[in-house]
C-alpha cells in the first residue's frame, strides 16, 4: 500500500535531522532563530507537519531536498578545529576534514578549540540525538596532561566537583594515571566541563583529549583522521 501525503508528514525538526542539518535539539534551535521556511514563510514551531513531497524547506535561504543516506565517522579531532557548522572569521571547522565526503555533517556534541580526540561526526539526526540525550546516561573518558605534579589534594579537590553553568558538577571517576597525567570521567557533559573541573585544583592543562565515549574507545586513528563506525559501535556506544 503505498502512503499518502498524510501519512508521510513528520515534525518539521525531525525532518531536517533526518537530512542531516544537525541533531534534533539543534535544529530546534535553529526554527527558533528563524533560520529555516517553509514553502516560502519563515516557521517558528519545530513540531509544524511537513512532508518532503509537498513542501519546499529551507536552512538560511538553502535549500534540503530531503533525507540523505546516513553517515557516521570516528574522528580523532586535532587542535585548533571548532564543533560547529558556522564559520566566524578564519576559524577552522571540524567539517572541514570531511572536504572530500558529499553528506552534510555535523558534530554529535562539542569539544573545544583546544581539546583533541574522539569525535563522532554524522549525518543522522536521531542517532546523535539518542547519543547526546541526557536519559542515554553516557559516561565519557579524557585524558588531561599538566604543567604541575598532580598530588592526591588536586584528585580530592576535583572528585569534589564545583560550579559550572549554574549547578554543582562532580566528575564520575578521577585518578592519577602518571606523575603529570590523570583521567577524568564524566556524565554531565557541560560546556568545557573537564577543562574547568581540573583548573579548579590549580592545575594548568598542557593537553586534554577525549578517549572514550560510552564503550566505545577511539583507538588508533591519528590525528586529524577518521574512519566510518560500524554498525557494532554504534550499539556499544550504550553498553
């Protein structure tokens, strides 16, 4: 049987993570700036009915013609590379490493300019969605690299936690891994969180990096590299 128009209308956020614009949390926030119309009219209501066949969607004046086949990739971001799919000024994007992939792609959560490591990068809205949502309950490992010798005062001040966007954050796990390194484990996933947990206790940051999200570990990709996840790590990233 095939399905009417009706039958094919989904929310319009949900659309437009289905075609790869960014997560759905995201694109909500892009409706709401204003940034997308509809057959012509800008649209403010991320749960307005769309159906691909019938109407005419458009980011920033661009327009989507519908869902894409899915991607998704580990990325071992480098230094210097911003998680966002604006360009301010001369900034470096991550999506700019994906120069030679056709899919429109974005960043399942952030790292900052400064941190390197695991990075998923995709094109499929749910699944970043399910990866980013708050009720997946995914813990995420760094590894942080200081100018001073960490003691066992710098580990008890940052188990402790501390403010960060207005709540009290503790990390998960903290330990010493060697005289200048240590690994912090967290859930919450606060803007520049681990960064700000650690110079809490004084310690200046040489490198940070990310080495793992849920059970999923980056693994040896070089820097600045990626490779396509597997349908296994995928289901892993929840284990």
């Amino acid at each position: 049987m095939i399905p009417t128009l009706m039958e094919t209308k989904k929310r319009l956020s949900k659309a437009l993570a289905a075609a790869g614009i960014a997560s759905r949390r995201a694109c909500e926030d892009l409706i709401f700036a204003g940034h997308v119309s509809v057959n012509g009219e800008v649209v403010l209501v991320p749960q307005t009915l769309v159906c691909w066949e019938k109407d005419e969607i458009r980011v920033d004046e661009k327009l989507v013609s519908g869902e894409e086949k899915k991607a998704c990739y580990i990325l071992n971001k480098p230094r210097g590379y911003i998680c966002s799919n604006v360009r301010i000024g001369r900034k470096k994007l991550v999506i700019d490493l994906f120069h030679s992939e056709k899919a429109r792609l974005f960043t399942v959560g952030r790292l900052d300019r400064d941190t390197t490591g695991l990075l998923i990068v995709t094109n499929d809205g749910a699944f970043a969605q399910k990866v980013i949502h708050p009720s997946s309950n995914i813990a995420k490992e760094y590894i942080v690299k200081t100018l001073q010798e960490i003691t066992d005062q710098h580990l008890k001040i940052i188990a402790k936690g501390t403010f960060i966007e207005g709540s009290w954050i503790k990390p998960v796990r903290v330990g010493k891994v060697r005289k200048g390194t240590l690994k912090v484990i967290v859930k919450e996933g606060k803007k520049r969180e681990v960064r700000l947990l650690v110079q809490n206790a004084d310690l200046d940051i040489l490198e940070l990096s990310r080495v793992r999200i849920g059970g999923l570990r980056l693994g040896p990709i070089p820097e600045g590299d990626f490779r396509e996840m597997t349908e296994v790590e995928k289901r892993i990233i929840f284990e």
